[in-house]
C-alpha cells in the first residue's frame, strides 16, 4: 500500500474522490467533494491542508483522509464539526483496516494529533482504531460527541403510525388537524431544482434567524454564503431540498433536507416564533417524513441534536463519536 501526501483536494480529483466515496461504507454528502471543497473554500481558505491517500498494489485509490492544520500540533478532519453531521476516512468498504494501518505507518515519525469528528458508530474506524493503533506506535480514543436520532422507515404512513405510542401518535394527527383548522389557506411545498431553490434561500435564512436564540450568530454571512454554494450544487444532483410551510401572512416554517443511498435527512431548519401556537415545525415534519415513506426511503435521519420535537416521532438514538490519534506513551 502507497501512501502521498497532497495539500490540495484537486490533486486528488472529482472524479477519484467520487469513485472512492461510491465504494465506501459511509457515502453521506458530508464527505462529497462539494461539501468538502465548498467548506475549504469557506471556512479553511488559508489552512495548511494534509490531504492523505492510499493506493494498492495497482495504483487504484483506496482510502483518503483529508486533514487541515486547526493549530500547530492539531490537525482536524475537513468539514468540521458545526456544520458536517457525519465524517470520516473515505475508505473503501471492507478495506479499512488495511487504509488505516497504511496511514498510521505513515505517520510513524509525525508528532501532530489528528482529530476526526462526527464518525458513526457503525464506522470500522470507531472499532479498529483504538486495537490498531498501539501497534503503530500511536494512540487512538473514541468517545461518544452526539447522538442521531434515526427512524427506520416502514413501508407506508399507517404502518408507521403503528408503530408509535399513543400519545406521540395522536399529536402527529392533532397537530395538522388543527393547523388545517385555524389556518386553512396553509399550503406546503417542496423545492428541488436549484433555481426555483435559490428563489427562497432568503425566506429560509430569515426563519432561521428567527428561530431561536444563537442562530442568528450561527448564520453569519460566511455561513450563508457556504449553505447557498453547497446546498445548490447539491440539489442539482438531487440530494438536497427545500421545504416549506407557509401562511398567507408568510413562511412559518421551512426545514433544509439532504438526501443520499436511501436516506432523507433533516439537516436544518427554521420557524416563526409568532407562529408557535400552530406548532409550524411538527407539521412540516410530518409531511417531510410521510413524504420519504411514500417515496420508498429506508430511513429518515433527524442527524445531530437530540432536540425534544424529534423524539416525538419516535427515533432511535445512534452515536457519533470523536477520535483521537496521537502518538503513544514512550514514543520518541
């Protein structure tokens, strides 16, 4: 196995990288080359990069682990934790452990900690590293960071009621009764197509805003202008979407939905505080979700956040952890 060192994504490639992450164990559009390269772009533009890939025998990629320097000694996965909800070395599936151990021997000497967030549970690197690790001479931790809340999907609306307690099932029923009740012109859509998206990024951004306390702060121009580059590039390849609940008065709610393999996630939203009677956001929600069964999807992944109005729809929680490379007691 060959490992190089690059200090650009380019001298890597689209359509390498692409190819890579089509044959890896997790393929969320976090670890995309728009995502990747739009948050360079954004948030690391004059970030020393260490871009590290892994060949076999034939020359043909195997593993890529994109890094930048967050402080001298610390290098950090790309993506970053506030805005990626799911990270991770691009390896391909069943592989792993041969990527890592390539890797880990290639930093033999390399003093620096490497800092990878946001990994699945389900992630060999969760599992090998920490084993793996003290025979390279290194030492490697995983702890939990978050929680994802994810729903397996049935195959239709009732069924999945079903599967509900009571008391969750009938506010998901309540809740659009009522709104149909006292807001009768309320009319929901969803946005696919890049433009007719970009129409609306405005009404999204101000919920967002709105919406409570810290957001406003998240969503500072550099933050609106990476959603605006990313999440474009994104739906035209049909892996993100826009949704919205809107009154005649205005949007009241809107939700960001990233799609990929057989997966709808609800990567962020936004409501209108003087709204909140009508309980916007739940009502969305439910079309959201009731549109992803309809549509065939396996799974509905609330991501990151373990935030109340979510469990109500009955998730399961799965870890995400951080991991920690760094090298081991008594090394030199």
């Amino acid at each position: 196995m060959k490992v190089a060192l690059h200090h650009r994504l380019e001298a890597v490639g689209r359509t390498a990288w692409e190819d890579l992450r089509a044959d890896a164990l997790v393929r969320t559009p976090f670890l995309s080359w728009t995502w990747q390269t739009e948050w360079i772009h954004a948030f690391a533009p004059d970030r020393r990069l260490e871009i590290r890939t892994v060949s076999d025998a034939d020359g043909s990629l195997v593993g890529a682990l994109p890094l930048f320097e967050a402080s001298p000694g610390l290098q950090r996965i790309v993506g970053g934790a506030d805005v990626s909800d799911y990270l991770d070395v691009l390896a391909v599936a069943g592989r792993e452990d041969e990527v890592w151990t390539a890797l880990l021997q290639a930093r033999a000497a390399d003093r620096d900690v490497w800092q990878l967030h946001a990994v699945p549970a389900a992630s060999p690197t969760v599992s090998v590293l920490p084993a793996l690790a003290p025979t390279c001479g290194l030492s490697a931790s995983a702890t939990v960071e978050e929680r994802c809340p994810v729903l397996d999907l049935p195959a239709s609306w009732d069924e999945y009621l079903v599967t509900l307690p009571s008391k969750h099932r009938h506010e998901l029923q309540r809740k659009p009764r009522r709104l149909r009740r006292e807001a009768p012109d309320a009319r929901v859509s969803v946005i696919r197509r890049r433009q007719e998206i970009e129409t609306r990024f405005g009404d999204f951004f101000d919920l967002h805003r709105r919406s409570r306390v810290g957001k406003e702060r998240f969503m500072d121009a550099r933050m609106e202008k990476f959603f605006r580059r990313v999440l474009g590039d994104l739906a035209d390849a049909g892996g993100a979407a826009l949704w919205f609940l809107d009154l005649p008065s205005g949007p009241a709610a809107a939700f960001v939905v990233l799609e990929w393999e057989h997966t709808v996630g609800l990567y962020n939203s936004g409501f209108h505080p003087d709204r909140a009677t009508l309980a916007p956001g739940v009502v969305l929600l439910v079309h959201v979700v009731e549109d992803a069964i309809l549509r065939g999807k396996r799974r509905f992944d609330f991501l990151r956040g373990e935030e109340r109005y979510k469990y109500e729809f009955g998730p399961t929680a799965e870890e995400v952890f951080g991991v920690r490379i760094e090298p081991g007691q008594g090394s030199e």
